[in-house]
C-alpha cells in the first residue's frame, strides 16, 4: 500500500526531514526498518516516499516531528528566500506551516519569525506543527495581514526576510474539490496582488521577499510579478536559477515554475531597493 498525503492522490509524496530533532540518516534507517521505501532527492533532508505500509502522516515519528509529509515543490520557496539565523522573517500566510518550519530549520531554530495567519481553525494545525517539531524561534499571530500591516507599520517593525506563500485557486481545487472559475481566479489575483504589496511595504530597505503559489494561472503568478514591478519604483526582480532538475525556468525571466507530477508551483523573488 502506498501512502498518501493531502495532494497524494494526484502528486508525488516525498518528506522532510526535522533536521533540529533527528538526522536524515537515523530517521531513514527508523521508517525502512518498517517497511518504508524511500529514495534519495536532491535536498538531503528530503526523501521521496516509494512505498509506505501505513499512513506516513500517522507513524511515532510523525508524532515526534522527526519529519513533515510536504511536496517537493513546497521546499524551494523557503530555500529561496534563504533566511539567515539572524533574521526577522515574516511569514503572511503561514498555516499549516509546512514552510514556517522549514524557515526554522533553516535559520537552526534562532533570529525571529512572525508567523501570521486569518484562519482559527488552520491555526491550530500550525501551532500544533510549531510544537511538534519544536520551532522555538516562531510567533504565531492570528490575524488578517490586511490589518496587522498598519499596526506592524505603526511600530515601525520591517523584515530582512519575507516569505508570501499566498492563497491561491489551487488551494481551492485541495481545499473544497471542486471546480476552479475565471471568477475564482480573478479573486485570487486581486487579493495576491494586495497582499504582496503589503509584503514589499513591510520590508526593510535591502530586504527580500518570495513570492509563492501552488496555482499554474498566469493571472495568480506572472501577472501579480508584473504589476508590482510597474507600480512601484523602490523593488527589483532578482533572478533565480533552477536549482533541481524537476524545476523549470517561468516566463517571466528568472521566475521558476513546477509542473505535475510534482505539486505545481510558481516562485519568484523581490528585493527592495536600500
Ligand atoms: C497557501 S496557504 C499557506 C500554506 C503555508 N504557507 C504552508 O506552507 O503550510 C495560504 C494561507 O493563507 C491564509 N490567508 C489568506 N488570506 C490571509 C490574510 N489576509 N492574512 C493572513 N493569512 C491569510 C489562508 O488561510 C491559508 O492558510
């Protein structure tokens, strides 16, 4: 029996690996001595998971957030946005949290991350991410970014580093399975652009921030790059480089893209001018 994670049905499953809790080795060695296959990826924190014998998001070592069940497409948004252990980052749209876990990881569990989100009920499962893998460098705040921008604004808090993993119509598609429409899309596109110019506002002159989505519209991705870099004269397109054969370049000039049957995505990269 393989097992199946929340886009596993469509996408191929792969894991990552706590690297502040346990090695990848010793976590390999754990899931194969039960029965579990897994295959070497690029990232060596990450394996693909060939054949599982149960649920990979049911075992003890789940519980023990040894590892969290996310694509590997999931993973190059916080590698690209590459925070240092001395950053304040802030995560927009945080929830489950797949990618604010990753960001601790990757900064070893130091420097600051704000991690904020509108949903009470998609909260819970990211608090309860953030503990089980003992993320101990995270706030999490339960708001709307619309509104907590003015108030971050107020107190002149600005960010090194800021992820937007933004809500998109391919959450949609997860979410409620159903349907996407050019309605839908045009909605998504409306708000990702409104909050992206949140993001370029709160960052820190230097800074940087990540764009992300899972949808393949252009409207949700090229078109959301583009009218920021018209409509503002303090940001800069930093080109990025496929990392990993599975990642192909986007239309626009350094954007990246990601086509089934890895989960879909869109990513691209702004700095503020400083
Ligand atoms: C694509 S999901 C984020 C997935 C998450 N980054 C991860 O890797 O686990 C988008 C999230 O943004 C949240 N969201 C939507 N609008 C928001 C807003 N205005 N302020 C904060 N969070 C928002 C949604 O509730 C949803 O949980």
């Amino acid at each position: 029996m393989t097992s199946h994670s929340k886009e596993g049905d469509i996408y191929i499953n792969f894991i990552r690996v706590n690297t502040l809790k346990i090695s990848p080795s010793a976590l390999k060695e754990r899931l194969e001595k039960k029965g579990v296959k897994l295959e070497k990826t690029f990232l060596d924190y990450a394996f693909r998971v060939i054949e599982s014998p149960f649920s990979i998001g049911a075992t003890p070592e789940y519980l023990f957030g040894y590892y969290m069940p996310q694509s590997l497409s999931s993973m190059i948004p916080p590698i690209t946005l590459n925070p240092s252990p001395k950053d304040r980052v802030l995560d927009m749209c945080a929830a489950p949290g797949g990618k604010t876990t990753h960001l601790a990881q990757l900064m070893g569990n130091e420097g600051t991350i704000l991690a904020v989100e509108i949903s009470k009920e998609r909260v819970k499962a990211l608090k309860s991410n953030i503990n089980r893998m003992n993320i101990l460098n995270t706030i999490i705040i339960n708001k709307d970014m619309r509104k907590y921008k003015e108030y971050l604004m107020k107190k002149k808090i600005l960010f090194d580093k800021i992820l937007l993993d933004a809500p998109c119509s391919g959450n949609i598609i997860k979410d409620k399975n159903r349907k996407v429409d050019e309605k839908d899309i045009e909605y998504c596109s409306l708000r990702q652009k409104e909050l992206l110019n949140i993001g370029l506002d709160l960052l820190k002159p230097g800074g940087e921030l990540v764009y992300s989505t899972c949808s393949m519209e252009e409207k949700e991705n090229e078109e959301v790059i583009e009218h920021v870099l018209k409509s503002r004269d303090d940001i800069k397109l930093i080109k990025l480089s496929p990392i990993a054969n599975f990642i192909r370049p986007g239309k626009i000039k350094g954007t990246l893209k990601v086509y089934p049957p890895y989960e879909p995505f869109f990513i691209a990269k702004i700095k503020k001018e400083g």
